[in-house]
C-alpha cells in the first residue's frame, strides 16, 4: 500500500501538506491542493484511519444505540440522526440492545475506549458504566438521549411531550362519543409509557371517565396488544388508544378475529405514524412523531457538546401532531 511519504515525495510537498490537503482542502492552496490530490488518485492512497484516531484523540463517529432495532420507529430516526452527523463530520454506528443491560453496557464502553466520540442512546436506561462520567461532566458528557426522556437520568434529551400527545389521542376518541375506552400501555419501567398514560388519564378525568378507563400492559409489540382484545371487548370498550402504531394493528388484527369490525365497533388509535400507518386498512389514526428531526437534533445535540459548547441545550421539546385517519369513527 502506498504511504503518505511517497504522496508527498511525488507531489513535491511536506506530509503535513498532505494531511492538511485531505482533512481541511480549504487551507491549503488550490494549485497545491489539485496536485496532492492527483498524486494521492494516481497511487490510490488511503489514509490510515486508525492512526489519524490515535493523533487527534478523535474517532470522528458516534455511537447510536436502539433497544429494538426490527421496530421501524427506530430505522426513522436513525436516518436522521446519519444526516446529521454526516453532515457534521461524523459517522454512525448502530448498536442493538435488544432491552439487556450487560449489551447497553458492552457498547457504552466504546466511549470510554475512545473507539466513538459519543453517545445517542434511544432507551430509557443510563449505562451504568457511564454513571462516573456522568457525575463527573454532568451535561458536558459527550452522551444524549433521543425519544425517552426522564429527568431522572439527568442527560440532555430530544423528545416530544408524551403526556401531552396521550392526553390528546385520548381526548380524540371522546370527542367521537366514546366513554368505555382501552388503553394499552408500554412497559412500566418506560418514561415514556407512564408519561403517555398520564396525559390519557388526565383526559379521562376531565371528562369524568377516570372508572371507564381500561388499562392493560403491553411491550410495544403486536402480539402484546392482541393478547389484550379478546379482554377488553368483554369489558365493553368502543374505543382503544396504543401507545404503539405496532400494538395498534395487532390489535386491529385481533378485533378482526374477534368477529368485529375497526372503526364500526372499536376505533383504535395508534403512536408514531409510522410509514406503514397511511396505508394500512384501515388507516391508522394516530399520534406522529418527528421521528427524523429527534434523530436530527440528538446528533446536533451532542456535536455542540464534542465542541465544547459551554452552555449546552439540556432538552429539547419537539412539537407531536394527531392525524385522523379511517380507524376512528364517531359512535352510534
């Protein structure tokens, strides 16, 4: 393989000229930086990376961690989160969790190791092996959370206002006459489950409907609402809210099975809006989410504190949206 030290020999210039010419071409002169890289094409000279790492101390990519990535909410905000931080100088790399401590733990330690210059982890769970930098840097730790934010941990977070957007999917079936409502939730232990149920029974007290409220545990999973059906239209319900677009259509598939028909018997609002959402029969009713611009401005997020920004942005609200679709319908 060619080294930097033949680039330059060839090119008539320093290997510090060369560097520069391929990681800041704009200090350098255009005459040279055209002759540099006709040499470096000529030879097919590749830099060596890892080496560039251990000079600048800077790996140039952050780390995104999911706690499930076959759910497609995630796949959207990944792809925010890679324009950005393309667009910032960075690479991403994707972790799975897969919901395992011991896993969030593994990948957390590719910033203590300095292999990743940061941290967007996309669950509700702190590594602990981070807890030290934490308590050491605070806010300035080079570590964000995207979609699940909880005061508790005391990270800079982008999210949106869960109970907020619970109290208004909740208000929607209401508003279409609805008074016996399901309502399946996401784990416990999920900031935002228990932000998203809290806005619902707010909504359900307002009304004076806090007693018609029937609440059962889901995983975010299809299957976790479907289980749930057969139940809930024993208890009468007309009108279902899951904190999931996944649940929601298990869910619809589950009334099908039942012998009853979304929206006719049961309108069912879903969580996200994601892509399948629109298309899907019937379509799905729902609570949309910024899933790119989360993604987005996690990756900003986080480079502002990379560069040493001295005040950094603690949290940042983005706005959700309710779209009606055909899986709602008024009552009677």
């Amino acid at each position: 393989m060619p080294t930097i030290i033949q680039v330059a020999a060839m090119a008539g210039v320093s290997t510090a000229t060369v560097s520069r010419v391929l990681s800041h071409p704009d200090r350098v002169a255009e005459l040279t930086r055209l002759r540099v890289l006709e040499v470096v094409e000529s030879l097919g000279y590749k830099p060596n990376v890892a080496a560039r790492t251990l000079r600048t101390l800077r790996a140039a990519k952050i780390l995104v961690t999911v706690p499930d990535i076959s759910n497609p909410f995630f796949a959207s905000v990944i792809r925010g989160a890679e324009e950005a931080a393309r667009d910032a100088g960075y690479a991403v790399v994707v972790g799975d969790t897969r919901h395992d401590p011991s896993i969030e733990d593994q990948y957390a330690a590719m910033l203590s190791s300095r292999e990743v210059d940061g941290l967007i982890f996309l669950g509700h769970r702190l590594p602990d092996n981070l807890r030290p930098l934490m308590s050491k840097q605070g806010a300035r730790a080079p570590v964000v959370n995207g979609c699940e934010y909880s005061p508790d941990i005391g990270v800079p977070s982008v999210h949106i206002d869960n109970a907020a957007a619970g109290c208004d999917a909740l208000e929607h079936l209401i508003a279409l006459g609805h008074r016996d409502i399901g309502v399946i939730t996401g784990p416990h232990v999920s900031p935002i489950s228990r932000d998203r149920l809290a806005g619902a029974m707010q909504a359900a007290k307002r009304h004076g409907l806090a007693d018609r409220l029937w609440v059962r545990v889901g995983d975010y999973s299809a299957q976790s609402a479907a289980d749930h059906v057969p139940d809930l239209i024993a208890q009468g319900v007309t009108g279902l809210f899951c904190f999931s677009d996944e649940m929601a259509m298990g869910a619809i598939s589950a009334i099908r099975q039942a012998g009853r028909i979304c929206p006719d018997d049961i309108s069912v609002v879903g969580f996200d809006d994601l892509p399948l959402a629109r298309f899907f029969q019937p379509g799905l009713t729902t609570i949309a989410q910024p899933k790119g611009d989360i993604g987005q401005q996690a990756v900003e997020l986080l480079v502002d504190i990379l560069r040493g920004d001295d005040s950094p942005v603690s949290q940042i609200t983005l706005p959700h949206e309710l779209i009606i679709r055909s899986s709602t319908k008024r009552l009677g």
